[in-house]
C-alpha cells in the first residue's frame, strides 16, 4: 500500500500539458489532493500542487483503462474524480465508463453523447435541427470532387474525429483555394486515411476581427449553471489552431444558441463550445465542441470561475458556488508559445508588429507558466523547447 493518504479524495489529472497545469493548480490552491498522469513527462508534474505523477500507457489504448484501475488499487484511490484534458482520453472513459465508475467518480459524459459531440457530422446536423446556425459543410468529400454541387471556394476540409485525424495527417485542416488543390488534399488525406473520416466546409473569410470565440460552460442534464466566454487573438496555427493569447468577453448572441444546443445534448459537465462569425452574414456559426476544460482554461479561473473545483464539488455532492458573473477584459498569455509564433507571423506578414507589442503591455494579464510561487513548471516548457531544438 502506498505512502500517499491523503484525509479526502482528490483529482487525478490525466494530460500535464498547459490545460492540466491550469487545473492542478486551480485544485491544489484549494487544498485537494493532485495526482498527475501522463504518456510522457510533462509540465504539470513539477507543480508544488501535483502530489504524485505517473507515465500511463496511450490514452486511447484499452490498456490504459487497466492502468487506470491498476493505480486505484496500489495507490488506494477509491472515489478520486478523473478529470480528463485530452480528447482520446475523454472517448476511453466514456466508452469504459460503467467500469470505471466503480473506482473513480466520472463526470465526463456517456459515450452517446460523446459520439453526438466528437463526431463532427453528428453535431453539426443537431446544431442544423434545432436552427443553430452552421458552415455549409459536406459529408462526403470525393462527392464534392465530382463538382455536381454548387460550391464555394476556398474549402475546408477536416477530420470527423479531429485529434484522430491530426495524428493521421499532421494537419489540424486543410485550406483549398481552387478545384485543383482541392483535389490534390483529397489525394493526400486518402494516403493516410479512407476519406470517409473527413468532411468539407465552406471556409468562413477572415476580416481581421472575426477570431474564433469559446463559450464554456458547466452544466446539469443539459441546464447551464454557469457560463464564461473567452476569444482566441493569436494562435497557431494561424486562424484555426491552438491559442497562445487570448482574452475573456462577452457576447450575447451566444448564449441563447450554446444554451439550446446543451440542452438538446442533456449535457452534464464542463464543455466548451466554439464559434466564428461569418462575416458574409454576421451570423455565429459553431464549429465544434470539447466535452472538457480547454487549453486556456486558467484565464476563466483568474475571471471567477474555477471549473475543475466546480467539477470536484459536484461529484462530491458539496455545495455548489454558480457565478452569475464573470470579468471581462483580462486577457492570458503563453508567453513562449506566443513569442515564437508571434515573430513567425511578423515574418510572413500575418502579425502587424505594432499590433503584437501593444497587445504585451495590456494589463489583467493571466500567464499560463509562470506563476509567483509556482515557478517550476515554466522552466520545464522552456527546457524541452530548448531540447528539442538541441540548445544547451
């Protein structure tokens, strides 16, 4: 029997990237226990609040199910919550999850509602039922390489499954500006994959504002309990990838549609939907959910709404703390992820310099590695940026 007995159960992190840090420590300040699990060492493990870390085996892997049930016997982890901040992990738990449960206390949804969310063709034909605005999308793509539609250029193509379709490709998407590159990404996807996991949209134009926003929510058999809102103002990939500064807003005409799609899913849990504004009609069109926290999930925390500590306070049947308002205007920053993309933007045109350096002298700004106190993990991130790049 393990050492580790803490007086409560606790959280077991399960991915340390950036999004687990945020959570550990959201968790960790308010006294819960932490334990961190990964495929690989990762940031979250040299936390002060992460108590214990162990390498698992691929989270999409049914192994990793009795690794799982393996960690609760030898560590007595009996009722700890299983708080996911990868896709592959949240499909396994939901799939495994009757299982599961009879160790860990589990949030994340039942798989008929994870296969409505993570299959995008599910989801965007519910939005399309219920009057949710949505991108002219195709579901079959070599039907639209016979040109029998009327279809507007540049496209988008994509994974139905997106993070299985990343690791495939190596590419989040594929833009297409004309008939001849559409054919040639087809072509492409198809040496990896069979083509019937990808699915086309038109793309929506960028103006220079339209920048992608996430409306975040916890919710209880499809009633949101509470909601934040933030927007993606740099990322990278360019346009459609992973944020490296962002800022919290809000936006009405969001909430209205994100509470009637989550209703429509009886949605329990935290998720975080995603929209971008077509400027061609101003309309809020959704793009995809994620039935977890998110990768900037600390900027919602440092607006006055903890959602891991919401998560752990609803398993544990405590009561529950709804903010009814949140702050806007503070704004968060990966400040080495950010400064590497940022310069390659300027480089390619994509980044006005003077738009980048005013955006470092905001104020209300939430650092997504470095924190007072908390100093370890910032140094990890940049340690293996310089391994990989094999500076010493």
């Amino acid at each position: 029997m393990s050492q580790f007995q803490p007086e409560k159960p606790g959280v077991i992190i399960i991915e340390g990237h950036v999004q687990g840090l945020s959570n550990t420590r959201a968790l960790g300040i308010e006294g819960i226990p932490v334990i961190v699990i990964d495929t690989r060492s990762c940031i979250a493990r040299y936390s002060k609040f992460c108590d214990k870390f162990f390498i698992c085996p691929p989270f999409i892997e049914q192994r990793f199910v009795s690794f799982l049930i393996d960690l609760c016997l030898k560590e007595g982890l009996k009722d700890w919550l299983l708080l996911p901040s990868n896709d592959h992990a949240v499909y396994n738990i939901s799939k495994n999850k009757e299982i599961l449960s009879k160790y860990y206390k589990i949030i994340t949804p039942s798989i008929d509602i994870i296969e409505k969310i993570y299959n995008k063709e599910n989801l965007l034909k519910i939005a399309q039922s219920i009057g949710i605005p949505t991108p002219t999308s195709y579901f079959n793509p070599a039907l639209i390489s016979e040109f029998n539609l009327n279809i507007r250029f540049p496209l988008i193509t994509r994974g139905k499954f997106g993070l299985s379709f990343y690791k495939k490709t190596h590419h989040k998407a594929y833009i297409s500006k004309d008939s001849d590159l559409f054919k040639s990404h087809l072509k492409e996807i198809e040496n990896c994959q069979a083509l019937d996991i990808a699915f086309t949209q038109e793309f929506i134009p960028f103006d220079g504002s339209n920048r992608t926003i996430s409306f975040t929510a916890f919710c209880i058999e499809g009633k949101v309990k509470t909601y934040w809102m933030g927007r993606k103002l740099r990322d990278h990939p360019y346009q459609f990838g992973t944020a490296t500064f962002s800022e919290s807003i809000y936006e009405g005409q969001l909430l209205e549609n994100s509470k009637l799609l989550l209703q429509e899913l009886n949605y329990t849990g935290v998720c975080e939907v995603e929209f971008l504004k077509d400027p061609r009609d101003n309309e809020y069109k959704i793009i995809e959910i994620n039935a977890r926290t998110w990768l900037w999930v600390g900027l919602a925390n440092a607006c006055g709404v903890n959602y891991a500590k919401m998560i752990y306070d609803f398993v544990n049947h405590h009561e529950m703390n709804y903010p009814g308002t949140y702050e806007t205007g503070k704004y968060w920053i990966n400040p080495l992820s950010d400064t590497a993309f940022a310069v390659l933007g300027m480089l390619h045109g994509k980044i006005k310099p003077i738009t980048y350096f005013s955006s470092l002298v905001k104020g209300n700004k939430v650092n997504a590695l470095f924190v007072r106190g908390d100093l370890k993990p910032g140094f990890a991130y940049l340690f293996s940026i310089l391994s990989f790049l094999n500076i010493r």
